[in-house]
C-alpha cells in the first residue's frame, strides 16, 4: 500500500504528462475525498468504457456530492474527461477523473469551502 503522498505524487504526474496545471489545494481536497480507495489498484482507477462506472460518477459524485441536476451537460463532462486522459489510457485515475470534473463543471467552491472550515 502506498502512502498518500506517494499516490497523490502518481496521480499529478498523470496530469502533468498530459500538459494539464492544476491547483493543488483542490487537487489535495478532491483526492482526500476518495478516502482509502486511492490505495486499491481496481477501485482508484476509471474505466470509460463500463457504462455502468459511467453512471455511477454520474449519481453518486456529479449529482450526489456536487449536488448537480441530471441532464446532457453531465454526460458531456464526462466524456470530455475521458477524452482528456486519453480514449486508450486504461490508467485513468479517479482522483485526476473527479478532480478534472469538478473543474470543467466549475464546482470547486464545493472542496475548497470544506477544506478551509
């Protein structure tokens, strides 16, 4: 198992080799929210192609956590980030995933307020 500081170290270098900048206060904040499932080979990761994992973003982050109303708009968000982290890149890493999300669907006051009280 790795620390977190080696896991949060992999997953901004995924970042990083796709040309991406990211803030690392939301970085940190998004991937403290994952908890423990950074560390587990199947569970970090994101596979575009399960429709099912999907639909699970969808409901359970997206609209759940980011408290985000159904419709297209998250669909293309998600489709979006899985074109940015490569159609044939079967490491997607959640953290990068959500991270990502949370910036194109502009939500990050939502990490940023938590971490800061």
């Amino acid at each position: 198992m790795s620390s977190y500081e080696e896991a949060f170290k992999r997953f901004t270098t995924e970042l990083e080799s796709l040309g991406f900048n990211y803030h690392e206060g939301l970085y940190h904040a998004v991937t403290k929210h994952l908890g423990p499932s950074i560390h587990n080979q199947d569970s970090s990761l994101v596979a575009c192609d399960q429709p099912k994992e999907m639909e699970t973003i969808k409901t359970e982050f997206l609209i759940g956590k980011l408290g985000l109303t159904d419709g297209p708009e998250l669909d293309a968000a998600i489709q979006q980030v899985c074109g940015a982290l490569g159609g044939s890149n079967t490491n997607k890493h959640r953290a990068s995933f959500y991270y990502l999300l949370v910036a194109i669907l502009q939500k990050e006051h939502i990490f940023i307020d938590t971490e800061e009280k």
